[in-house]
C-alpha cells in the first residue's frame, strides 16, 4: 500500500493505493457510496439512517457557502481494475514506488 497524504490543521487531504490481485480485493455493498444532502430539500434525508464506515457524508454549509464533506479513513472513492501485461505492471509499480527505480 502506498499512502499520500496532506495535513491541513482541520483536515486530511490524500489518498492510498492498493495494488493488488483481483481475488485479493475484498468489497462491500456499501463501499464507494457516496451520499450528497441537499440543504434545500422539502423533506431532508436525516444523516443517522445510514451509518456505516463505507459511506461517505457531503453537506453544503450553506452559512459558509462551503461544501462539508465527511469521508471516514478508508471509505473507498475510487477504484480502477485493469489486467496489465508484464511490462505495464511493472512501469506502474515503479511510477507509483511500489518497487525501486532501474
């Protein structure tokens, strides 16, 4: 796993990088579920009817004109799947410093 991360004071920004073989990536219903509220909304979607640590909470402050957006550590936002030749394997586990540089 490769991690990037950046630390804004109230904030985490970054991501991590699995790479790893089809039959070793394990998902749920859940991951990658991304729920938006609406502050407009004539009958808002409470926030407790889904708990979970897959899904991830974006609101709009609208006081601050200003997204605010819940994403628990580890909540999937994407997820790309490809089976790479040998040599396409190899430059992104290098380009991404899984392995060293030649």
């Amino acid at each position: 796993m490769k991690t990037r991360r950046w630390n804004f004071g109230r904030e985490i920004a970054g991501s991590d990088i699995r790479i790893c073989a089809t039959a070793l990536h394990a998902e749920t219903h859940l991951d990658g579920l991304h729920i938006y509220y609406n502050p407009y909304a004539q009958c808002p979607l409470r926030p407790d009817v889904f708990q979970s640590g897959e899904i991830t909470h974006n609101f709009y402050d609208t006081v601050k004109n200003e997204p605010a957006q819940f994403h628990p550590d580890g909540a999937l936002v994407s997820r790309l799947l490809f089976e790479p030749d040998l040599q396409s394997l190899e430059r992104l586990l290098r380009t991404d410093g899984f392995l060293g540089q030649r």
